[in-house]
C-alpha cells in the first residue's frame, strides 16, 4: 500500500489535494496541506501528487 508524504515547506495551500480527498488531506489553520492518512484505499494517492502544481507531494510505495 502506498504512503503518501508533503513537503509543507513547498506547499502553497491550493486546496487541491484536499478536494481529491479530504479522507486522507486536510488544511492546517496555517493554509498548508496535512495529512490526515498516510495511506488511502479510496483515492489514486499517485494521480492526486501528480496534479499538484508545486510538487509538494510523494507517494512511497
């Protein structure tokens, strides 16, 4: 299963990844994406890193 992992500091708050699926991404009250599961059986956790538009996202297998 793979674990998913952000790099806050690359992170711009777009929301994006949360919209995707807010199972396993949340916003802090800071702006930034968390993660709320490291791992997702709901979701293309590789597809929803590919869209986001500061690559702050990894997926490790």
């Amino acid at each position: 299963m793979a674990k998913v992992v952000i790099d806050e500091s690359k992170c711009v708050g777009c929301g994006l990844c949360v919209n995707n699926c807010p199972d396993c991404f949340e916003l802090s009250d800071e702006g930034v994406a968390k993660v709320k599961n490291s791992s997702c059986e709901n979701c293309d956790l590789k597809d929803i890193a590919s869209q986001c538009p500061v690559e702050a996202i990894t997926v490790e297998d």
